[in-house]
C-alpha cells in the first residue's frame, strides 16, 4: 500500500502544484481547462504543460483507484473517470467544434464517473456537498463564483474524489 500512498501523494502534488502555479501566473479562470489556451497564449508550444499534467495525473490516479476499487462491483468507474480526464487532455482546445465535443462529452463522463465512484466505491457520498460548500465560499470570497462557476464546479469533483482516494489509502 505504501507504493500506492506515494503515487497518490506525488500525483496531488504535481495537480495542486499546477494549479497553484497557473493560478499564480494567470489568475482564476473560467474552467480548468482553459488552462490550455492560458498557457498557449503565453508562449506558444507551453500549452502541452495541460496534457502532460493531465496524463500523469491518470496515470496516477488510475492506478491508486483501480487498486482501492478491486473489491467492488464498481471497479469500471476507477477506470472511467481518470481515463475520461486522458481525453480532455488530448483534446485540450475545447473551442475547436470537433475537439470540443469530445472535450466536454469526455469532462462530463470523468465529472459524473468520479462522482459515482465517491458514492458507490468510496462510499463517502457525503464529501461532494462538503467539496461544493467550500469551493463556493472559495468562490464568494474571491468574488469569482459568476466567472469560474465551471472552474469551481469542476474543483469540487476534483476535491471530493481525490479525497475519498486519500481518506482510503491513508
């Protein structure tokens, strides 16, 4: 379990410390993955920063999931939801219509998949009204809940799932 411990904690801190640093540079935005086009329009090419984050951040949670899942007839939704993530990273420019479509049809199947698994795997159905309640006080105190509502939507999907893995493992 201690080889699962430490790729989940490496994991959240490559999201968390992307987050932070994108935040930092950019300041909030409308949703997560915008973070693509931020990036891109800084400097050309850094856009892939979004894929490759994205990519080890399924890589890591995928396995973490699928392992903490073994027991349950639910086991399909560890893999579900982090590889519905795989492809909103592959399809980052979300403004294109073709990319778009799989880009939003992938995020609400990784949204909706993570959320199931909370209740049905994880059983702690109960960390998405607390993950929602705080991501609006977060929003209200920053005075951005009308322009990130997406973004902070998509932070308490994250918020609740990465920790239902955490609370399991540790």
């Amino acid at each position: 379990m201690l080889t699962f411990q430490i790729i989940y904690c490496l994991s959240m801190a490559l999201f968390l410390g992307y987050l932070a640093v994108t935040i930092g540079k950019f300041g909030l935005t409308k949703s997560y993955s915008n973070f693509y086009y931020l990036w891109e329009e800084a400097k050309p090419g850094s856009g892939i920063s979004f894929y490759i984050v994205n990519i080890l951040l399924v890589f890591g949670v995928m396995m973490v999931g699928l392992e903490l899942s073994k027991n349950s007839n639910w086991q399909m939704l560890a893999f579900f939801f982090p590889a519905a993530l795989a492809f909103v990273a592959a399809a980052p420019r979300f403004k294109n219509r073709w990319e778009g479509i799989v880009h939003f049809t992938s995020a609400l199947l990784c949204a909706i998949s993570a959320v199931l698994w909370c209740i049905l795997v994880a059983h702690m159905w109960y960390l998405i009204p607390i993950a929602v309640l705080l991501m609006l006080i977060l929003a209200l105190c920053t005075r951005s809940l009308r322009t990130s509502l997406t973004f902070w939507a998509e932070m308490a999907a994250f918020t609740a799932t990465f920790t239902s893995i955490g609370i399991m493992l540790f």
